[in-house]
C-alpha cells in the first residue's frame, strides 16, 4: 500500500528574507537604544567605574607632585596635580596632560619625568568621577575642570602663560583639543587621538547624532591656528592611524610622526619618543634657546 506522507510546505524565499530583516532591524534598534542609555558614558568613560582594573588605586605621586583641588561653582570640587619644571628660568613654559579614558592621572606621572627635566612644569588634570572626584565625566564636565586647572595654572609666577601647551593622549587629545577651543595653547601634542568620537561610533553602526560626548578634534584643528604635533602608533587597533593622518591633513601647522611596531599604548616606549617632543616644542619657540 502506498504510504501516507505529509509534506512540510515550505516558506516563500522572500518570507524568509522578510523575517529576517525585521530580525536585523529590531536587533540595530535595540543597539541604538542601549547606545542612547547612561551605558553611553560607561563606555566612553571606563576609567571613572570601579570595575576597570587599569584604575586600581595606585600610590599616591611622590612629594615632587602638588595636589591642586579645584574649585567649582556649585561647591564640588576637581582634581589636579602639579609638578614643577628643573629650570633656572623665572617663568618656565608647562603642559597641562590629559590622559586616556581608562586610566586616571596619578597613573601618568611618568610624563612629568619626562617633561621636568626639559624645563617645562606639567598640570595632570583629572576627570570628574575618576579617582573618587566629584561629578559624571563628559566633554562639558571635563572642559570646565580643565579651565579651572588653567587658570591656576597660568596665575603662578614661576608660569609663563604664553607657553602653556596641551598634550592628549587616545581621549585626552579630544580633551585636549576642546581646551584648545576655548583657550588657545601655545601648542598642542596629540597621541593616538581621533578625529571626532562621532567617526569611532560609526565604526559600530551608531549614528554621531546620538553622541552626548562628540569630542570633535578635526572641527577644532580646522580653525586652530597654533603648530601641532601628531603622534601615533601604526599597529593601533583601537584608534586606527588613519585617524591621524586625517587630523593632519586638516590641522594649519601639523606634524606627523608614526610610531612604527607600537599600538595605542606604546608611543611613549620608543627612544624617539623625548626626542620627537624635544625637537617639536624648541622648533616652535616653547623652549628656551
């Protein structure tokens, strides 16, 4: 006797195709809304949570280092530290650091070892909500704590005010650059920067448009009219170099130096790291004859 079989009726192909196109768009426009969620800032600000491990306490800096609180105008307050330069000059230039999103500034005195003994005084500016500081951090929050530090900074006798420079590093350079907006430096360095947060969230399919932080370092390079020195490593990954070359294509008075066989975070391992800073700050008249 015949079998009696039942056939499965097979979807049309483009009931498939339908189905899984809503399938897609449902899942980006989860993602879109997770992105437009306070994990926005959590993402952007890592360093400011407690479970980033790059921002285990660490020792407090030596006695070289000043402990500047900075005062805001709601009662809270910021952070800052201050190391002087090894000069004999009255009035010596300094550089004001900030650094990356998933560290904190007591993690980077390094850079006053490094800048010290160049003869120019160095400003480690912290986040608000990095390190136990009061506030969220965002691009305002952060900018207004970086004034307050400027200004200090530039009030002190043994400052002279007309050689401050601005050095970002990942992050930090979009800080960096947003000072420089409102306060023009007498340079500015940026390492491993990017060109605008917005062009990093593309890389993931997340409009600028919903970015509370945009950090937009090329819109400020295309009407800074000081020198500016792009460092950046050709193995980064994070922050691809091309990064770089844009923001030198777009910046007036741009140097370009890559860091071959280093990433993100290794600029500062190479022997011509000093050197690169060195030459950079004496062509542009930052430091002393």
């Amino acid at each position: 006797m015949p079998c009696d079989t039942k056939t499965k009726s097979k979807k049309p192909l483009p009931v498939k195709i339908g189905r899984l196109l809503v399938v897609v768009v449902l899942l980006y426009v989860a993602w879109l809304l997770v992105a437009v969620t306070p994990l926005q800032e959590r993402i952007l600000f890592p360093g400011a949570t407690a479970w980033n491990a790059l921002t285990r306490p660490s020792p407090e800096p030596d006695p070289a280092w000043e402990r500047w609180e900075l005062e805001r105008t709601d009662g809270t307050r910021g952070l800052a530290w201050f190391r002087p330069a090894q000069t004999e000059e009255a009035q010596a230039p300094a550089v004001v650091f900030t650094h990356g999103n998933a560290d904190i500034a007591r993690n980077r005195t390094d850079m006053g070892e490094r800048y010290a003994p160049l003869g120019v005084h160095t400003l480690l500016l912290e986040y608000p909500g990095y390190d136990g500081v009061d506030g969220s951090p965002g691009q305002e929050a952060i900018v207004a704590d970086g004034l307050l530090a400027l200004h200090k900074l530039a009030a002190r006798t043994d400052v002279d005010p007309d050689r401050i420079v601005y050095h970002g590093h990942s992050i930090g350079g979009g800080v960096a650059a947003q000072l420089a907006s409102v306060r023009t430096p007498a340079a500015l360095v940026l390492e491993s920067t990017f060109t605008s947060m917005g062009a990093m969230f593309n890389r993931y399919l997340i409009p600028s448009a919903i970015l509370r932080h945009p950090f937009d370092t090329q819109a400020v390079l295309r009407e800074l009219d000081v020198p500016v020195l792009i460092m950046h490593g050709e193995l980064d990954v994070i922050i691809f170099i091309t990064h770089a070359t844009e923001n030198e294509r777009v910046a007036s008075n741009a140097t370009f130096v890559r860091f071959e066989g280093l990433g993100h975070d290794g600029c500062y391992l190479s022997d011509e790291y000093v050197p690169t800073i060195t030459d950079f700050l004496s062509t542009h008249g930052v430091l002393p004859e």
